[in-house]
C-alpha cells in the first residue's frame, strides 16, 4: 500500500457511510410515509419502527456477496489491468449518488437510490472506457422502469381503493364488512409481502428453495395471518343501531342531481319574471342538497363506525409498512455497501474481483447509515408521500402499500426492472385520482416526475466531475 491508501481507505468509508446516511434519509419513506401520513403512525413511532427493522433487515439479511457490476450496468473486463480505477469509480459514483440524494432529500423528492448508483456507474464508466463499455440496453431497461413502476403501481392502488371503498365504506354497516372482509385482505397482503421479503429481502441469503417452495411458504404465513386477524376482529363490534350510518346517496344519485341542476339551468336561461325566481329557487335547493352529500361523504370517516374501520386498516397499514422496511434494509443497503466493499477488497489486497465479499462491519456501518439518515432528515421525504401528494387515511395508504408491494412481486417474477420508489408514489397518486383530478397535488407531481428525469443524467454528471479529482490525487 501506497502512504495516500490509508487516507483513501477512510475517505471510502466516510462517503459509504454518507451514501447509507441518504439512502435512509430519502428511501425509508418508501416504507413509512403513508403510515405517517395517514396517522396509523406518529413520525416518532415510525421512525423508532423503522430504525429497528431496516437495521435488522440490513445487518441480518444483507448481501453477503456484492456484485461490483451493478446488473452488468459496464463491461467489468476494463478494470481487470487497473483494479485502482474500479476503486476511484467506486468511490465517485458514492459520493455522487449520495449528492444526489441529499438535495432531493432537502426538497422531500422521492427519488430512486438504484438509479442514482446506476446513472453514477454509467457516468465513470464512459470515462474510463468509452461509451462502448456501457451496457446500452440494460440501462435502458432500467430507464424503462421510469414508466413502469408508477403505472403499475398507480392501476393496481386504484383498483385495490376501489375495492375497498366499494365493499366496506359504501356498505350498510361498515363494521361489519371490514370484520368480514379483513381476514381476506389480511391473506393476501401478508402473501404478497412474504414473496417480497423471500424473493427480494431473503435473496442474499442464497436459500436453497425453489420458486414453489417460497410460495407456498408465503402462503402459509399468508394463512397463519388471517387466522390470527379472524379472531382478533370478531371482538370488533358495531355501534348502536342509531349510531348505524344508512348512506342516502350513492354515486348515481349525486350524478343524478348534477344532471338535474344543469337542465335547471338551461330552463333558468331561457325564462324570465317569476317562473325564473321559482326556477333559481329549485337550483339553489340542488345545490344544498349537493353540497350537503359532499359534506356527508367528506367527513363520513369521522363517524364512529368509520373511525372502527380506520382503526382496522391502521393495524394492516403498520403491519404492511414494518415488513416492507425489513425488506427494503435488507435489500437496498448494497447500494451502499456493494460499492464500498470492492473498493475496500481491492485496496486491501491489491487484487481484483468481479465478486466482493461484504464484511459483517460493512452491513452494520450500512444499517447504522440507514438509520441515523432516516433519524435526521427522514420526515422530508415521508411528508411529501404522507401529506404532500394526496390525503391519505389508514384505508388509503394501505391501499397504496399493498398496490406498491404487489406490483413488486409482479415485477420481479416477470424479469421487469421496477423502482420501489416510483412504484409507491404511483400507488399513491392511484389513490389520489380514485377520488378525483382535484384531490392530487399536480404542483407536488410536476417536481416528483423532473427529479426522477434528471436522477440517471445528473449522477452520471457529478460521477464523471468528481472521478477526475479522486485520480489526480490518489495517483493511476
């Protein structure tokens, strides 16, 4: 080792640490944002949740393996002579995702972590060997997911709200339908997280079980859930008979009356002198009655049988949230410690490895990382998912999360490349247009999409601006 190596072991380390630092501060609201949003959970308590999940997830089930080529992003035979570039490489495309993600943590906008390590990769990547070392089509089937993973996400958070609202919220005795739908719901969405965390939280673990093996596994806890969920809600009981809200209004009847105050209008237009006063009475009296439907429908989930379902969906959303956060520390802290343990490997052995193994006090420096951002400047980001898209109660964000965490499991079965980021904020914005243009903040979107745009771009900038400077100083 050179005398400058120890000084670039530390600067490794610190902007490893950084980088986990961000990812906590910008990702982990993937997991709990619509809880904290919704007020299944305060941001202390989600936080505190989060901190021991991501953790556990991280340290426990973390990559034990790190493949220094992220998903064969460059050709890895360029560094096979020079292994120190890989190293100032490394090294660039950690500090630039982490730049990255800290201004769009300062502004609370969701981004990805994988395509600011991916689009810091392609950027060091064509300096050290041309633009015919990247990997053209990968990167563009990740790009792809730019689409994909908020569409997805967005239909299947739409469908699931609909659902929601169709079978529970619009039935007689709202109580009643979520005791008997919740068993149900609990089925599927504790299957379709467990595909999560054995497909993607549990893939380091290299588990000898096939496809159909982890499946009926998920099913399983899938079923022991349920079964758990059957007894505890048959304590639910509904209201008194009087506190039972009877809807008078459906969505026709509200459609009915819209009709009928436009064709008033017309017949007001077209008359004068009295009949016209009588006419602009009858409208005035639609326009109550519309107006009193809206507010009894806004304010519905104050009465005491919907506060009952909310309760119940509060319980599924901070369930649905704690194992997406052990999956997600689990999964995403590679995007930090992958890249610093082969720059670490190679400087501590001077050798060169397409496979970098991932010491125990690497994963815990990454989890320790994770936590401490989500601690400090977490809460940006989890407001603009928890209160800054649309309004979300315990129902709504739930929906959200077992749209996202559904579209995952598809995705991942399918070979698609998927964004956890982009998927949730899809989700989210399905729910918002679930009811209606108006109840999603379009300002709020507009600057989510540009920041997602410039993710790739952008990091590749800043890896190829800082790549100089790292090998001016630390020698070829």
């Amino acid at each position: 080792m050179t005398m400058m190596d120890p000084a670039l072991l530390i600067l490794i380390l610190v902007t490893g640490f950084y980088m986990a630092w961000n990812i906590g501060a910008n990702d982990v609201a993937n997991a709990m944002g619509t809880s904290v949003g919704s007020g299944a959970l305060t941001l202390k308590r989600a936080v505190i949740l989060a901190a021991v999940l991501e953790f556990s997830g991280a340290f426990f089930f973390g990559s034990h393996v790190s493949k220094t080529m992220q998903s064969g992003i460059i050709n890895a035979d360029i560094f096979s002579d020079h292994p120190r570039i890989l190293v100032y490489g490394m090294l660039a495309s950690l500090a630039s995702a982490g730049i990255w993600l800290q201004i769009a943590s300062y502004f609370g906008w969701p981004v990805s972590t994988t395509h600011s390590i991916v689009g810091a990769i392609v950027g060091f990547g064509a300096v050290v060997g041309g633009m015919e070392a990247i990997y053209w089509e990968q990167v563009g089937f990740i790009i792809s997911s730019w689409i994909l993973s908020p569409l997805l996400g967005g239909i299947l958070g739409y469908y699931i709200f609909n659902i929601i609202r169709k079978k529970i919220f619009y039935a007689l005795n709202p109580v009643e339908a979520a005791v008997k739908f919740t068993p149900y719901l609990v089925f599927f969405v504790v299957t379709v997280l467990g595909l999560v965390l054995v497909f993607e939280g549990f893939r380091n673990l290299h588990l000898e079980y096939n496809i159909f093996e982890k499946g009926l596994l998920s099913v399983t806890l899938g079923l022991i859930g349920a079964i758990i969920s059957f007894f505890l809600v048959k304590r639910i009981t509904p209201a008194s008979k009087e506190c039972i809200p009877i809807p008078a209004f459906s969505p026709d009847i509200a459609h009915s009356l819209e009709k009928a105050r436009k064709h008033l209008q017309k017949v007001n237009a077209a008359t004068k002198g009295e009949m016209q006063y009588h006419v602009g009475l009858l409208i005035d009296e639609v326009e109550s009655i519309e107006g009193s439907i809206q507010q009894k429908h806004d304010s519905s989930f104050i009465h005491l049988e919907y506060q009952k379902v909310e309760r119940i969906f509060g319980y599924l959303q901070i369930m649905s949230a704690c194992m997406m956060a052990f999956a997600h520390g689990a999964n995403d802290v590679a995007n930090a410690i992958g890249p610093l343990s082969a720059a670490v490997a190679i400087l501590t052995t001077g050798l060169y490895a397409v496979d970098a193994p991932v010491p125990t006090w690497a994963l815990a420096l990454g989890g320790a990382g994770i936590v401490i951002g989500l601690a400090t400047w977490g809460w940006r980001v989890i407001e603009t998912i928890g209160k800054k898209i649309t309004e979300l109660t315990p129902s709504r964000g739930f929906a959200a999360e077992f749209g996202a965490a559904t579209t995952i499991v598809l995705a991942s079965r399918l070979g698609m490349p998927i964004s956890t980021t982009h998927t949730l904020v899809g989700a989210v914005l399905g729910v918002g247009f679930a009811r209606g243009l108006e109840a999603v903040n379009l300002t709020t979107t507009r600057d989510i999409l540009i920041s997602w745009v410039v993710t790739v771009p952008l990091g590749a900038v800043l890896a190829i601006i800082i790549f100089y400077p790292i090998r001016a100083i630390f020698g070829s």
